[in-house]
C-alpha cells in the first residue's frame, strides 16, 4: 500500500529508474519478478510488491517535508534504537530518537540483476559516527525481501549500540491481524512502563500495543487475507507495534488501520557489543508462509 503519486511512478518505469518523489531521490525497479522501491534518503526501502501479489509494505500518504523521515517501508534505526543512546556522541546525549540512519543522505554502490531478483548495496553519503560504519543490503525476487543493516567498528575502543529495521507491513485490516511464534515469550510492555509479562498463544491486535518481546523465532503474520512469514538474523529482540487512535501527525485516521509493525531490532533487551574490528548483521527476511 504506498500513495497514487509514488504508484504512478513504479508503473511507468520499466527495468530501473532513479527520480524524484516527495523531495526525494528514490530508486524504483519494475522487474519480471516484481516492484522494489528504495529512497536514498535514509536508505529506506519504501515499497516491495512480488509479481502476481499486492505491496507487502505499508507507507503513509503523507509523509513528512524533508529532513522529516517518511513514515512506513522499512526505515532503519541505527546506531541505537528509540532513547537508548549508548552510541550517541552528541555533546548532551541528546541525538534523534532512533538515530542517524534515518535522517542521512545514502548512496548506492552497486546493483546485481539476475533473472530470478536483485542484490542492492548502499552506505552512507557522509560518516555518521567516529567509531562505526553502516552499511545496507536489499535483495528482493518473487519470493522474498532480505534486508540487512550492517554494522562494523573501526575504532580502537569497543562500543555499544542498539538497533532495529523498523518494518511497517500492509494488513486488510490491523484489528483481524493475528501474530504466531511469540507464545512463551517474555515482553516488556512499553504501553505499561515496561512492565513485563509472558505472552500466552497466538498475539491479537485489537487496540494499541507496544512490545518488545525477548525472541529469535520467526513470526507468521495472518491479517485474514494474506499471511506472511517474518524471519531474522541477530536479533533476541522483536518489536511489535501499533498506535490504534493515538496516531502521529502524518498518518490520517482512514489508512492507520492497514498496518502493523513487526520489527527485528536489538534492544536493552540485547544491546550489541562491538569489539575494534567487530561487525554484526540485522536482518529480516519476509516471505509468503
């Protein structure tokens, strides 16, 4: 589900296109094997729709003025995650809420085209931090989308971080939406200041939920038409959430019940420590169940 205006755009190109949408510089792809679009404003991909399918991702059709991140696709929260700032150098330890990677210019370095889909790598335009790099892999074809946010230390001290690729998945309807692989898992609810709690079967979405749930399984996510599969790399942390009628600026009433984020993300949960030299993969992978 992404806006007509951005819709337009994928449907006239054919093969690969880099133009402007929104004040941004996004690169879009209408392949045999399906749609991928990725702003180089944060390096977020925005849009994913496998041939024969509808999107998989959800985008507001709003989005903020720049430098303001745009809501939904997979944005990326990097070098930590929410308020926990253990990589922030800013003088008061004040930097933006999930970081840099969102709000930074990126650049793409390469794409590799096969029959079958597509390898995309970027990396950021300027250095964002003394100590670490990031960099972005997107591979996508008629069966799955694999991000993988990669980080790696090039300092001499070793440094925590955080992180989290910031999924917002298109649903029919977020209030039929049903959760599986999360039974048995312990959470903390943000909702209820981090109180922390077990959940028992399958995660029903019928009001406003915010949870970080302590977990490496994948998740199957039924929204009564569709199913899709949530898997991740390196991650003890997933993040469910949704504002139900507390909505943001930049999302409107009658689009904030056709999506659900379902996150890959190391929290305080399970912070990262990277040693000088050390790297360490986040990834998620959707694919049809």
């Amino acid at each position: 589900m992404i806006p007509d205006s951005l819709n337009q755009l994928v449907k006239s190109t054919q093969g690969q296109q880099t133009t402007q949408w929104e004040g941004r510089e996004v690169v879009l792809f209408n392949m045999p094997w399906g749609e991928l679009v990725v702003s180089l404003q944060g390096a977020q991909v925005l849009h994913f729709c496998p041939a024969g399918d509808t999107g998989w991702l959800w985008l507001t059709p709003t989005p903020q003025a720049l430098p303001g991140a745009i809501r939904g696709g997979i944005p990326l929260c990097w070098p930590w995650f929410a308020d926990e700032r253990y990589a922030d150098e800013s003088p008061n330890h004040d930097g933006p809420f999930h970081g840099l990677a969102r709000h930074a210019e990126w650049r793409l370095d390469a794409v590799d085209e096969h029959a079958e889909g597509i390898e995309l790598h970027l990396s950021p335009a300027q250095p964002l931090h003394t100590l670490l790099t990031a960099r972005l892999v997107v591979q996508a074809n008629a069966q799955r989308l694999n991000v993988e946010l990669i980080s790696e230390n090039i300092g001499e001290t070793p440094i925590k971080t955080s992180g989290a690729l910031h999924t917002y998945l298109a649903v029919a309807d977020t209030h039929q939406c049903r959760l599986e692989g999360l039974s048995g898992a312990r959470y903390l609810d943000k909702l209820r200041d981090f109180a922390e709690s077990e959940q028992q079967g399958t995660l029903a979405v019928q009001g406003a939920v915010d949870r970080i749930y302590h977990t490496n399984e994948a998740v199957l996510l039924n929204d009564g038409e569709r199913s899709l599969r949530i898997g991740k790399q390196s991650s003890d942390s997933t993040v469910v959430w949704h504002p139900n009628n507390d909505l943001p600026s930049d999302t409107p009433a009658d689009v904030a019940r056709h999506f659900i984020c379902v996150e890959a993300a190391n929290t305080r949960l399970d912070p990262v420590w990277l040693v000088p030299g050390a790297q360490h993969l986040l990834g998620t992978t959707l694919s049809r169940s």
